[in-house]
C-alpha cells in the first residue's frame, strides 16, 4: 500500500488531535487539499476559456479591444468562473481521494478495523460545508461587483457604454395590496407614473394618475420632477395637479412652479434599474423585487425571485458533490486515476446542470415555483447521494 495506513492485523486505534478530529481525519483532509486545488484551477481554466476568453480574443482582432483591457476583463470574470469551480472541484476532489483509497485497499482496512462509512466520509463533508460557506461568501461579496466592472469597462472600451438607467418612456404602474372583509387581499391599482424622458437626474413629461383612493381621484402634470432625498418627496416643477370628484368632473386646478408631493421613489429605481442579476447580491435583488412588486410586474417578480432562491441554493451543490464524490470513490474497483476520476465528474456535472436548466426554464414559465425551480436539483441530488450512502454503508 502506497500510504502509511496498514494491514488490519497491525491497525492501531485512531489517536484522537483535540477538538475531536483524529490522524484519520488529518490524513484525508489532507489528501483532499491537493485534488481540490487542481480541480479549481482546471476547471476555472476550461470555464473562463469557453465563457471568457475566446470572445475576447474575437472582440481583440475584430473590434480593436486594447490587449491590456482585455486582460483586465480577463481578471474580472475569473472569480464567477472560480464560484462555479469550487463545487466541481469539491467533486473531483473527494471522488479522486476516495477511489485511490479504495484501490489501495486502504478503506478494506479501515472498514476491517470496525470504522464505518459515515465515519469514513466525514472529512469529505466537513470540506464540502467549508466550500459551501465559501462559495456563499464569494458570490455574495466579490463576484457581482467583478462581474459588473467587467461589463462596464468592456462596454466603454468598445465604445458601447450605455446608461445604466432607462432614457425614455418610463412607465410604471404601482399597486397596493388592501385586506378584504374576508381576510383575503387583493392586488388594486394604486397609481400610474409616466415620464417621457429621463437624463439620469431628472424626469421630464410627466404625468401622475392617482388612484390611492376609489377610482380615479388626481392627476399631476409637469414639465421636470426631481427626487429630493433629504424630504424623501419629489420636487416637481410647472405643472398643473386636476383634482378629480366622484363623478369624473374637475372639482379643481392648481397650477404651480414649483411643489413637493409625496409619491414613492419607486419609479426612479425603476429607470435606473439596469444591472443584470448575476450583478448583483442577494440584497441588490430583494431591492429591485420592491421595485417590480411595486410595478405589478409578475412575470420579472417571478423570474428575481427565482435568482434569489438560486444564489442561496446554488452554494449547497458543493455538500451534493462532496457527498456524492465520497460515496462514489468507496465503491470497491481495480483501477482509479485522475483521468477516471475526472471522467465520472464530468458526467456528474454534466447531469445535475442539465436538471437544474430544466428547473430553471420550468420556473420562468411559472410551471414551478421560484423555491421549488431552485432548491429542486440540489433536493434530488441529497436524495440520489444519501441514498448511494445507504447502500455503501450495508
């Protein structure tokens, strides 16, 4: 055997390190350390090159890209490209380690001297729980702002900067969601906010319709309106508000050059409203469901509410792989290496991401809900792993 682990007959019992973690748990951690790392930088390197890199090398010879930006951009997209690693790798990692242990007869041992699976495969579940936290924290607190660097200096070097607001015909309409007699709510119109053409500043042709109370009770027109975030209203200039009676008639004018009203703020995050979801964190994308909430739009609710459920789900692929990976390599086999093992993750990889495309086009098309369309793959990954464990452990 090519470790220091032995014949069952000479097998001494597993010398206990503090805090409960034993020589076995050392050894295993650290034969998982070297794969888990060449699994990061192989398949960051195979992402970044199908995802990244040949459309900027096409983007260089044929748009005129300066090399340097290039490079740049390069760097920016390898941390989403290392957060979609980090699972694969944990893996490759723990299928590798295993396998080898395995093959070498060392599980026999292991197993002879009365440690159990479950026992076996706690290092590789500690690891993957490490890499979950990680991939967590990594996507929450490095990747959407490098994601959105990269995007805003490739835009300005090809000279395709565009503002990251909506110019013209901002149309957002706001509802309420008032409790029935019944104890039911029901979405109501609350009000209609048009603005012909925004600067990133200032809205310019406006018009308000209010309907906060039954019907149709105000309507405010105005040449230029600005949000004042000191007063939290908006500062509205020449204009004129028509208050409306019961009966549809004008009860009365008031025009005005300048005048404060209290209106949400929601339609100027509307219009600034650009960033792509993978852009932002899970914070960014609660705010912006306000906003479409706000704007009783549905279908772009239902599909930021499915990337948020992705974003918290996505993290726990790594404790599946873990499991799987672990699970797997204690099968009894004659041959393992890296190129065997990588094989088998690929196929892996391959299966989970096609279930979880299929959840994610099934939640967009409101067949499944944004919690069930996320959590759905890594639920029937747990099922499928701790199910192989199972047997494993017979």
């Amino acid at each position: 055997m090519s470790s220091g682990l032995h014949h069952p007959d000479s097998f001494r019992p597993i010398r206990r390190l503090p805090l409960g973690w034993s020589v076995l748990d050392r050894y295993i951690t650290t034969q998982l350390t070297s794969p888990f790392l060449f699994g990061v930088a192989a398949f960051s390197s195979i992402l970044v090159s199908v995802g990244a890199l040949f459309d900027l090398i096409r983007k260089v010879t044929e748009a005129g890209l300066p090399f340097s930006l290039a490079f740049q951009v390069f760097l920016l997209k390898m941390p989403y490209f290392a957060s979609l690693a980090f699972p694969m790798s944990t893996l490759l990692a723990t299928l590798m380690v295993y396998s080898r242990l395995s093959t070498d007869s060392e599980l026999i041992a292991l197993r002879s001297a009365g440690i159990s699976v479950y026992r076996l495969i706690a290092p590789a579940i500690v690891l993957s729980l490490l890499v979950t936290g990680l991939t967590f924290g990594f996507n929450e607190a490095i990747v959407p702002a490098a994601n959105y660097q990269a995007a805003r200096t490739l835009d300005q070097a090809l000279k395709e900067d565009r503002p990251n607001f909506k110019e013209k015909n901002i149309l957002v309409q706001q509802f309420r969601n008032p409790r029935q007699a019944s104890g039911e709510t029901e979405q109501v119109l609350d009000r209609i906010f048009y603005a012909r053409q925004f600067d990133g500043k200032q809205m310019k042709g406006l018009t308000v319709l209010d309907f906060s109370q039954d019907g149709l009770n105000q309507i405010v027109a105005a040449e230029a309106a600005t949000w004042n975030p000191i007063d939290n209203v908006w500062d509205f200039s020449n204009g004129t508000i028509y208050v409306i009676a019961p009966n549809g008639s004008y009860r009365n004018i008031l025009k005005f050059e300048r005048q404060q009203i209290q209106l949400p703020r929601t339609p100027l995050d509307f219009a600034n409203r650009k960033q792509d979801s993978a852009e932002m964190n899970i914070g960014e994308l609660r705010d912006s469901l306000d906003i479409v909430t706000q704007s009783g739009d549905q279908k772009e609710g239902q599909r930021i509410r499915l990337r948020i459920q992705q974003k918290i789900a996505f993290p726990f692929v790594c404790l599946v792989f873990g499991l799987t990976g672990a699970t797997l390599g204690t099968s009894p086999r004659r041959r393992s290496g890296r190129g065997t093992s990588f094989a088998l993750s690929v196929v892996i990889i391959f299966t989970y991401y096609l279930l979880s495309f299929v959840c994610d086009s099934l939640g967009l098309l409101q067949v499944l809900s944004p919690y069930v369309a996320a959590w759905l793959p890594t639920a029937l990954g747990m099922t499928a792993a701790g199910f192989l464990l199972f047997r494993a452990a017979r």
